[in-house]
C-alpha cells in the first residue's frame, strides 16, 4: 500500500498541474492581473507556493530552516519575474526533486528535527511536514480559485475527492 502522504503529495502535483492547465486557457494578463486579496496577484500565489515546497524540500535534505527563509526571500523578486510557462516548468522541475527524495522507503520516515529562527525545536518527520506541504498549498490553491471569480473566470476542480476519481478512472 502506498504511504498515504506520498498519495497526498502526488495529489498536490496533480492539482498544480489542474492550475497551470487552467490558468494557460485564460487570457494571459490574468496571471499578474492585480486582485484585492491575501497575494496582490495569481503569479504571486504560485511564487509563494513555490519558493515554499523548495524551502521544505531543502529542509528536508538537511539545510536549517532559517537558510530556507532567507533564500526564498532572497529569490522572491526573481521567481515573480517567472512568466506562467517558467513558473509551470519549475514546479515540475521540483515535483522531480520530490519524487527522487521520496523514492528510497525510508526517507518519507525519516525523523526531522526542525530549529526555527526563535531557537524552538520541532521534532517530527519528513511524511508529516510533506502534509504541510500539500495542505499549504490546497490553502492557495483556493486564494487562486477566489481570485479567478473575482476577475469574472471559473477555476477549475482540485478536490483530493475529484483526484482519487480521476485516479480511478486511470487505472
């Protein structure tokens, strides 16, 4: 049986893809069109969800959790620069990374000890962050769907429900 949190993170790659599908049907200023809403923007939202899956990953295979933060901020002028086919190549890019991390059984329990930048010290493991990964984004995957109605366009369907059918159906 698979590890229900990789099920779940080939689920958020399976959502991001259902994103950028979507959004390269939509006329292309929508991608940076600015919105009232938690991110002044869609390529915004898709910046953060990004600069956070590669600090995690990063997290993951060793680095301190305060050398992530400071590099995504440090990147994040640079990834907003992305336009929406870079931005899309990136997160495939990183679904890859995520894949070859994951792939040896005993990396998704692997235990992580977590310093934040204040000194406190989580201990956990890498399935139970990768649920915060997938949850995080799931979260902007919805600002992403707020913002499109609020510019007048449908989203599209993201549910894990509407995943584990496509899934089905694949099979």
């Amino acid at each position: 049986m698979t590890n229900p949190a990789l099920q779940l993170h080939d689920y958020h790659i399976w959502a991001n893809k259902q994103i950028f599908s979507r959004l390269k049907e939509l006329p292309k200023d929508v991608y940076r069109q600015e919105v009232e809403s938690v991110f002044p923007s869609i390529a915004g939202v898709l910046a953060h969800v990004y600069l956070s899956d590669v600090g995690w990953i990063d997290v993951f295979s060793g680095k301190r959790l305060e050398d992530t933060l400071r590099s995504a901020e440090e990147r994040k002028e640079e990834i907003m620069s992305k336009d929406i086919e870079e931005m899309e190549a990136m997160f495939l890019e990183l679904s890859d990374r995520y894949k070859s991390f994951l792939q040896p059984d005993e990396n998704i329990n692997q235990p992580l000890v977590i310093e934040h930048p204040s000194g406190d010290v989580m201990k956990t493991s890498v399935s139970d962050m990768l649920l915060h990964v997938v949850n995080h984004g799931t979260y902007h995957r919805g600002n992403i769907t707020a913002m499109l109605r609020q510019m007048g366009y449908a989203s599209v369907p993201t549910d894990y429900g509407v995943y584990l059918y496509v899934k089905t159906k694949e099979e």
